[in-house]
C-alpha cells in the first residue's frame, strides 16, 4: 500500500470510529388528555368516562371540572383505574383569593402538580397594558401557588398572537411574568393557527414548556381541528427539537364527532410515534 493510499484508508478508518452514533429515538411514555374532549361524557358517566379513557391507554388526564365530585372522590377514581392528573385547568375567577385558596387544597388532594389558567376572557385583553395588568396578577397567584406547592401556567389559544400596537400580546405576556413563577402550556393547534412556531418560544425560553395540547389542525382555509395524525401539524419536528423539554403530553378535540373513537385515534398515532 502506498503511502496515499494508507492515508485515505486511515482517514475513513478514524472517520468510522469518531462518527458520532445516530440519536436514539424516543416515545411518548405516559400519552395523557385533556378531558374537556369528553366533557359531555364526563358529565353523564363520571367514572365510565375515566375508565374507558384508561382502557384506551391513556395514563394522564387534565381536568376541566370535577362535575360535582369531591377532591377524595376523584382521587380515589383516579387511584383505581391507573391514572394520574399531573394538572388541571381554571378559570380567572378561581384567581380571586379566597377561590383560589380553595382551588390550590383541591390541587393538592387530588394531586395535580400544575393549575393552568384556560384563557384571558375578551374584555380582560383590549390592550397591551391590559395585558401587563393580567401578567402582574399572574405572578401574584403564582408566588401563592408557589408557596403551597403548586405551579402555576397559562394556556394559549390564538387571540394571542394577533399583533397589537405592533407586538405580539403573548411576548408582553411572556415579558412580564416571573418565567419560574409563570409556566407555559402550548396549545399546539392554537399557536399554529396564530402563525407561530412553537419551537422558537423553546428556544427563547427553554425549560418554560412543560406541557402541551396535542391537537392537529386540517389545516387552511377553515384550520378545522382533527384527530392527531390526521392532519398538518409536524409533531414529529416539534417534539423532537433539542430545546424541547415537554413533561406532559395532552390529546384534546375540541368538538370530537364522537370522543371515544377520537381520542382512540389520537392515542393510537403518538403510540406509535418515534422522533
């Protein structure tokens, strides 16, 4: 072997063993939902819903009601079909003192980890200073969630992301909150639908995301919601972006034809998804 030839077999040699190995791929290990897709099952068969929701696969559920049960109650349903609640969903009334006193003991006997504020209603959201005026009563019930154990998030939808005054309302929002006090929960429909990219709000705020909506869009012109997989949203891109750091991942529909045969297809699609 000439002396060129040794170097170029060398080369791929040491090229061969310094490659660095392919990433491994990874799963969703606990697929969870938002209950709001079955809300009017819930609301007619409490505990049937909870158990066909496990029979599916799902291991986590995100509450939007208890439908009249106790905190004791729904542990003890949660407890005997397998699931957990890492979190639940309130409204800004529940952010008044004494009501969210009262919503931070039922957090805590049921277990869940986060209270994630659903939306900002309209006549809250005119302005941007509106918006400083929610984020500064954000970080307020936060510090009292804090203390009693619980962290405090915000749901998106759209709204959002409609420039006023030439800024997105959701950056003040963002903005003006404590980070470590005010987490994120990304509606992946609903950011998509505003025309943003979720990945970028994991890159300029890594670890603020831990927890998503799972729900796909059909994209333009009405962007109806579909099951997951059924449409044009790359979870697979999403998920897999280095500055990712999801905890929980939660199916939901909106207005599913039929909720258990939605949430079925949805489970069985990020079952199988690797990225």
């Amino acid at each position: 072997m000439d002396r060129r030839a040794f170097v170029a077999t060398t080369a791929t040699v040491c090229a061969g063993v310094w490659r660095p190995a392919p990433r491994a791929r990874r799963h969703i290990e606990r697929i969870g939902l938002q209950l709001y897709t079955v809300r009017h099952e819930m609301e007619r068969d409490f505990e049937g819903t909870l158990a066909r929701v496990a029979t599916t696969g799902y291991r986590e559920v995100e509450f939007a009601g208890y439908f009249g049960r106790t905190p004791k109650d729904v542990r003890a349903l949660l407890d005997h079909h397998g699931l957990a609640s890492p979190s639940a969903h309130v409204s800004v009334d529940t952010l008044a003192p004494d009501a969210w006193h009262v919503a931070l003991e039922t957090a805590n006997a049921i277990g869940h980890r986060y209270l994630v504020l659903a939306w900002i209603p309209v006549e809250q959201r005119r302005t941007l200073d509106d918006y400083k005026r929610v984020a500064e009563r954000f970080n307020q019930a936060a510090a009292t969630a804090r203390a009693a154990g619980i962290q405090f998030a915000y749901h998106n939808h759209d709204f959002e992301f409609a420039t006023v005054d030439g800024q997105l309302p959701y950056d003040v929002l963002l903005a003006a909150t404590d980070p470590k006090l005010v987490q994120l929960e990304i509606d992946l429909y609903w950011i998509v639908k505003g025309g943003q990219d979720p990945t970028h709000y994991f890159e300029r705020w890594p670890g603020r995301v831990p927890l998503v909506h799972v729900k796909d869009s059909a994209g333009p012109p009405d962007n109806r919601i579909t099951e997951v997989g059924k449409g044009t949203i790359d979870f697979r891109k999403i998920f897999a972006h280095p500055a990712a750091r999801i905890e929980h991942y939660f199916v939901e529909h909106d207005q599913p034809a039929d909720a258990f045969a939605s949430i079925r297809t949805s489970y069985d699609y990020l079952k199988q998804l690797a990225f």
